[in-house]
C-alpha cells in the first residue's frame, strides 16, 4: 500500500504541476470581477497569448534554476501538464465552439501526471520519467496526432458535428469512471502494480483479488480501455472511435495474455482459481487459454 511519505520526486511533481495550472489566475488577475466573457477575450487577444506565453517561461526559468539534473526532468513534465491542465481550464469555461477540446485537454494531461504521481505513491522503486507515460509508444503518440487532427478537420468542414452536447458529456462520464477505475486499481495493487509487466516474480509480490480486484482480473485495463474510448465519443470523432475501440482492444486482448502466462507462473494453482471465478472486464476478452 501507499508508503507513508511521497518520496522527492513525487513532491517536486506535485509543485511544478500546480505551478504550470497557475496559469489559470492570470486570467482571474487580469479582469477579475468582469463579465464571462473575460475568458474569450483573454485566449484570443494578442495580450492573452503574450501574458500565456511569458508565464510559461518566467516558470519554466524558476524550475530550471531550482532544480538540476534528474529533478528539473521531473519537473518540467509535471509543469508542462499542469499548464495544458490549466488551459484546458480556462478553453472549458471559455464562451467558445471548443469546450469539448477543453475537456479533452484536461482529461488527457491529467491521466498522464496521475499515472506519475499515484506510481510514485504506490510503487516509488519503479518510479522514472516513463512514469509519466508520454513515451509509451509510436502508436500511442500516432493516435494522439490523429484525434487531434480528425478534430480540426471535422470542426472546419462539418461544425455542427462537434456541438453534440450530450454525446460528449457521455464522453467525459465515460473518462472519468475510466480513470477513476484505473486508479483505484492502482491504489488497490499497490506495489504489484507496474507499467512494465513483469516476467520474473519479486519476493514481495503477491497475488491481488480484493477491491475492485474482485470485480475484474484487469481493473487498470479496464479503465483505460474505457477512457481512451471516453476521449474520441467527448471530442465526437468517428474515425478515431473505431480506431481506438479496435486497437486498444487488440493490445489489451495481448497484453492480457502475455500477462497471464506470468501470473499462473507466479501464483499457479491461486492463480488458476482465482481466473475461474473473475472475469477480466474486457469486452470478449477471456485470457489465457488453460488445457487441463
Ligand atoms: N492487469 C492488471 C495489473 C496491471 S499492472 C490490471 O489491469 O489492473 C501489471 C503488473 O500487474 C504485472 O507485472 C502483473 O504481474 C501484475 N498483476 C496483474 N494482476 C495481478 C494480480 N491480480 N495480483 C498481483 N499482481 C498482478
């Protein structure tokens, strides 16, 4: 479980995030007590784009002064996402045609320090900047591209296509019971979680069925299926809704897989009982075939 101190890294992390999301008070500064509209005029004028642009940098300066080596490397992902954390922010309640986008921002920057902040709770010894998983593959960052472009493209030629209100909130319903199910997953596992599946078993590792362990063999992957899913119905993109549903079924289908094979190593007979009577969570994903 959770050691009882955030180790260094954690801490850092949590300062440069909430550094880079103070972007979000320049706007308040800036016309504070105005109308709403203070938000629009603030992102689309010269000066708004001037103030953003100088926050980042006067911060980015302070962390590189303060933090050397290893640790700035921490920090300047962590503050990077906390400012399109804070961005998001400020596009979401912003009078304009790109909530959604906002929301988006917002769910995909805090998926990524999340994962990086509850790794350094749960299993500090694993902790690196991959943590983060920003690098996670070409195929992650590809398909990141795509939505990004598929939403453009689809906001110019077809708008009213992206002013679906009530398929995007289902979107971001699905994100947030995605991520809350990954990291109460995480949270549950504790130490025997990891990013990078394991092949030898470590002494302490044990084999984990309570919590939202009881209700699937593969809670973490469970949420992520459905958040990644969550992200392409929110920004209303068809293309990139087949191909995410399709692709993410198809590494979690492997990767469950591969994964099981290790754990009747690791756990045998436990293993094998415990897989009888849970069902993974993925939509006809089964797991490891057993002849016996
Ligand atoms: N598939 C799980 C865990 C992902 S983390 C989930 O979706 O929540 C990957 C690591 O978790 C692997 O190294 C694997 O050995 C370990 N693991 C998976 N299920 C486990 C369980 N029930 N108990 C203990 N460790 C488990």
């Amino acid at each position: 479980m959770a050691g009882s101190k955030l180790v260094l890294e954690g801490r850092i992390s949590i300062t440069s995030f909430l550094l880079g999301l103070g972007v979000i008070i320049i706007p308040l500064l800036v016309k504070f007590g105005s109308h709403v509209d203070w938000i629009f005029d603030y992102l689309t004028g010269v000066n708004g784009k001037i103030a953003i642009a100088l926050y980042i940098t006067v911060i980015n300066g302070f962390l590189l002064i303060i933090y050397k080596g290893p640790l700035y490397k921490v920090a300047v992902r962590a503050c990077f996402l906390g400012f399109v954390f804070g961005c998001g922010l400020i596009i979401s309640f912003a009078d304009t045609t790109w909530t959604h986008f906002g929301w988006y921002l917002c769910s995909l920057t805090f998926f990524h320090y999340s994962e990086y902040l509850v790794t350094a709770i749960i299993n500090p010894r694993s902790l690196s900047l991959d943590s983060f998983l920003l690098n996670h593959s070409v195929e992650y960052t590809v398909a990141a591209i795509s939505s990004w472009m598929e939403f453009i493209v689809e906001k110019l030629l077809v708008p009213e296509l992206k002013q679906m209100n009530w398929v995007c909130f289902v979107g971001l319903i699905m994100v947030l019971c995605g991520e809350g199910l990954r990291k109460s997953a995480m949270l549950t596992a504790g130490s025997n979680f990891n990013h990078i599946v394991q092949n030898e078993k470590a002494q302490s590792h044990v084999l984990v069925t309570n919590g939202v362990y009881s209700f699937f063999r593969h809670p973490s992957y469970v949420g992520w299926f459905y958040w990644s899913i969550g992200t392409q119905i929110m920004l209303c993109n068809p293309l990139c809704l087949l191909a995410y549903t399709l692709a993410s079924w198809r590494f979690f289908k492997e990767r469950v897989e591969e994964e099981e094979i290790s754990l009747i190593h690791f756990f045998g007979e436990d293993y094998i009982e415990y897989k009888k009577k849970v069902p993974t969570g993925l939509p006809f994903i089964s797991g490891i075939r057993i002849n016996s």
